[in-house]
C-alpha cells in the first residue's frame, strides 16, 4: 500500500463549546478558515422547509458591525474568495485568504454567529427569498432533467423521513417562512456549541486560539438544541419504483437510484469504489459497453452520495442516443449493475478504481480548503476529525470481494427506482432515418423540430 501523508492537527473547545481545529501548513502563505453548522435540511419541520439554505443567504446580508454584502467585499479587498453551502446533514462557509489575513476572517464569521439578527430586516428576507426562489427555478423547475433529484430523494426516502425533502424547500413554505420564523431558527442552531472551527495554512496557532477567544468567547451557547428522533431505515425499498417524466428535455435519459449505506459505514467505501468501476471515466464499464461498443448512450454516470440519517443515496444515469429505444439503454444498465453483485472485479479493475480514488482523495488533501473543510465535516458529524487520516487507507483496503457483497445488497431489483425522462417532441437530430426504423417505431406524422426557443429552454 503506498504512503498516505498525514495531516497533523490540534483539537480543542472553548468555553462556549465551539470546537476549533487549528492545522499548520508553511507550503505557502495562504488560510482556509471554515465553519461547520450542525444544521441542514434534516433538522426542518414540516411547512418549513427550505430555511437552512435560505440562512445560507441571509448570512451574507450584513451583521451588527458589516455591512449588507460588505462580507464579501472585505473578503474580496483582502485577495481572498469566500462563498457557503447547504446540505442535508450541515450548513457551512468558508474564506481562503492570504495568511496574515486570518484575523479578518475570523471576526467576520464571529461577528454574524453573535449578531445577526441585529441587521435581519424584512427587506433582507424578502430579497433573499426571492434569491432562493429564483434558484429554485434555474436549478430545479426550468432546467432540463432538473427535478431528478427530487424526484429520486422523494422515492427513496419516506414523507416522515427529514431526507424526503430537498435542501431547496418547496416555494409555498418559501413565501410563508415570517422574520419570526427565521429568527427563531438562527437562535436555534446557530450557537458556538454547535459549530465547528477549522483553520488550515500558514498560522501561528496560539494568534488564531487568541482571535478565536477574542471575538468568539462571548458569544452564548444553547444548552437546548433539539435532538433529531430515530431516522433508521430498512436497508432496502422492498420493490421497484418507476416513474416516467415527459419534459423539455433534448434526449431521454434514463436514472437509477438505490437506497445505500450511511456515510461511515465501510461499505459505502466499497460502493465508491464500485461506481468507480462501472462509471469512473472512459475505461470504466458502462461507458465502454454503453458509450464506445455499443453506442447506445450518450453519458453514463454512477456516484454514491454520503448521509448519515439513516440512509445513503446511489444514483446513476445514462443519456439516450438518438434513435435508440430506452429499454435497451436501461437493460444494458441493469445487467452491468446486476454482474457487478454475482462476479468478482478483476485486478486491474480493482487497481484502476483504486488509482482513480486516490487521486482524488491526494488532490483534495494538498489544498488547505479542502482540508479545512474535511477536518470541519468529520468533527461535526463523526466526533472524529482524525478520519482525515483515515479514509484514504480505507479506500485502497477495499478488495473485490467487499465490492461484490455490497453491489449485491445495494444494486438490486427491490431496491431501485427508475426515472425515465423523455422529451415532448422527438430530438430534431435523430441519427436514425424513419425508413431505417423497425416499422412499429417509425413516426405516423413528421417529426416536428425544436424551435431556438425550445432548445434554450
């Protein structure tokens, strides 16, 4: 096994309960600072949906002592990139500055942690939640293929299970959430006791335990964070799922979606490893069967997405090449993902899905963000920031057998559910003439072609 680096680090709290990670890296004079939230879309009520990520928003327009966007701006001033994100399990923002640029850093993210609700006006809301809508609409309504995730999440996850619903929310909770709602939310999850604290690069670690003391140390704790219930689930659905979607959308495309391990269980390692092997790159299986033998596809792709509420999401997809019927493409993924849980991989499979994984894993581990943001996410959801260390041996520890067994328990029939997305009108560019079809897929009428309009949309 090759020599993994490691990554050294010191772990402490302060008073408050705010969980600081300090890790020291000389290579160059930059800081990632980065801040976990043990809050997501999991920890919403039913009718209010939505908030975490619209708290993502909100947290840029301004605090007691900065300015609406002015975050961004001293930021920006400074030569460094900044920017949040929202999921399921965590909400979190981070900086990449230049080093000496790691108080400026530390203060902005303090000041809106304590304050807020201080710059929280109506107008704010109202103009973030417009922001998020309109998002909504790009991402989701308006793009082609866009509610595949919903629509997946939706099947494999019951309506009382959190993970049911998207981080996005749905417009009616949106237009109904009230200051009264929001605020309510912030005082609840955001508290230094449910945070975390990483600062990677090139630092003196007792400054940043100073700055951090200084301008996090006041700010109050909440002793009474609500606790999620029991969010286990039967491993598998028990049946197939099928769903056909007729939208704009220029070729029909085929999902899969499986219900998976949790993140840290090591058979989601094996999974990783496993879309590896049948969707990682150009040599991978699907793509040599689907895209360059059979030429059946247009795209094929395989990933497993890590929670820890019970349940994970597998999900994979293939594009459907002009004049090719559907069903072949979905059978022709159905039997690589049925072949995968009765054979075994061979050694150079196995050694090219590991090859591919440890370069990932490598190119993350050498930017300090990266790793700032790896340290914040397995604190906050493992107690355990050494998984740093950890997971890349367990990666390539991973051997053909455990990825049969897990495609066997995963990749199966009762457990699957299949979206076929197939477009209003026929794709103007089919590579297959009406007179080359059999006769019961030929058209009865011209086949009508997209407009610029449709295509854009």
């Amino acid at each position: 096994m090759p020599t993994v680096p490691t990554v050294s680090f010191t772990d402490e709290r302060l008073a408050t309960g705010l969980r600081l990670i300090i890790s020291v890296d000389r290579l160059a004079p930059v800081v990632a600072v980065n801040l976990w939230y043990d809050v997501g879309s999991k920890h919403e009520i039913e009718g209010k949906t939505g908030f975490a990520h619209l708290f993502e928003h909100v947290m840029f327009q301004g605090s007691r002592n900065v300015g609406k966007a002015e975050h961004m701006a001293l930021v920006q001033a400074a030569g460094g990139t900044m920017n949040g994100s929202t999921w399921l399990d965590r909400t979190n923002y981070y900086e990449t500055l230049p080093s000496h640029q790691a108080e400026l850093a530390l203060w902005l993210e303090a000041d809106r942690m304590g304050t807020l609700l201080d710059a929280l006006s109506q107008e704010n809301l109202d103009n973030q939640r417009e922001v998020v809508k309109n998002e909504k609409r790009w991402s989701y309504d308006n793009r082609p293929y866009g509610s595949w995730y919903e629509k997946l999440q939706g099947h494999l996850f019951p309506p009382e299970h959190p993970y049911h619903h998207t981080t996005i929310g749905s417009m009616d909770d949106l237009d109904a959430a009230s200051i009264e709602d929001v605020s309510a939310f912030f005082r609840t999850y955001y508290a230094p006791n449910n945070a975390v604290l990483s600062v990677v690069g090139d630092v003196d670690p007792d400054e940043i335990r100073r700055w951090t003391e200084r301008y996090f140390g006041g700010i109050p704790s909440n002793p009474n964070i609500p606790k999620l219930g029991d969010l286990s689930l039967p491993p598998t659905l028990g049946g197939e799922r099928r769903e056909t979607v007729h939208d704009k959308v220029p070729l029909p495309r085929v999902y899969l979606g499986f219900r998976a391990p949790v993140f840290g269980d090591h058979r989601l390692d094996a999974l990783d490893i496993a879309s590896q092997v049948l969707a990682g790159g150009k040599g991978s299986r699907l793509h040599r069967r689907l895209v360059r033998e059979e030429r059946i596809a247009q795209d094929v792709a395989l990933v497993a997405l890590g929670f820890v509420g019970g349940a994970s999401l597998c999900a994979g997809w293939a594009t459907v090449r002009p004049g090719v019927p559907v069903d072949r493409v979905e059978a022709a993924l159905h039997e690589e993902l049925d072949r995968l849980g009765r054979e075994l991989i061979s050694d150079d499979e196995l050694a090219r899905a590991r090859a591919l994984i440890e370069t990932e894993e490598l190119a993350g581990l050498s930017r300090v963000e990266e790793r700032a943001d790896r340290l914040s996410m397995y604190a906050t959801l493992f107690d355990d920031p050494d998984l740093i260390n950890q997971m890349l041996p367990r990666y390539l520890s991973v051997g053909a057998e455990q990825i049969r067994s897990v495609a066997g328990e995963v990749l199966r029939p009762d457990n699957r559910v299949v979206l076929t997305y197939l477009p209003d009108l026929p794709p103007a560019d089919s590579a297959v003439r009406d007179e080359d079809r059999p006769e019961e897929e030929r058209p009865t009428e011209p086949v009508q072609t997209e407009t610029d309009e449709e295509v854009a949309a």
